[in-house]
C-alpha cells in the first residue's frame, strides 16, 4: 500500500530511497540555506568590530536583526511541521 499525496508516492513505512525532492523540500532548503547566510554574515561583522576594523554600527544592528528574523521564521516554520505532524499523527484511521 501507498500513500499518495502532493505528487509524491511514499512506499508505507516512511522510506523514500529514490524520490525526487518535492517543492516544498526545495524551497525549505532555500530558506535554511538564506538564513545561514544571514548569521554568517552577522557573525563575520562581528568579528571584523572585534578585530578593530571600521564598520558602522547600524549595519551590524540591521544585520544581526536580519539574522535574528531569519532564524524566528525557522523556528515558526518548525513549530507548525511539528503541530501538523502531531495532528496526523493522532487521527485515527
């Protein structure tokens, strides 16, 4: 038996050995990936006032808040997998 839904056929069991990357899987590895960049950058502002160097502060500010958004968004997203996988999980079938 299959389970069929969004254009994705996952075998029952929860493999899914040689199925392409939906969309939504796509797009959520663009948003990690574009938050990682935002700490980077963050992280590598810091440093630079660390060591010493001319950077306004108003930019790290608006950075690190950049960062920060990025990282909440995550987070939300996260919690909302989690609340409609629990939701799943306890429908009786």
């Amino acid at each position: 038996m299959e389970i069929i839904g969004l254009g994705i056929n996952v075998p029952q069991g929860g493999k899914t050995k040689g199925i392409a990357k939906s969309a939504f899987e796509r797009e959520l590895q663009k948003l990690i990936e574009a938050a990682n960049t935002e700490q980077i950058k963050s992280e590598s502002l810091k440093e630079a006032i660390l060591q010493g160097k001319e950077v306004a502060l108003h930019e790290l500010v608006l950075q690190s808040q950049k960062a920060k958004i990025a990282l909440d968004l995550l987070i939300q997203i996260r919690n909302k997998l989690l609340e409609a996988y629990q939701e799943l999980n306890r429908m009786q079938v």
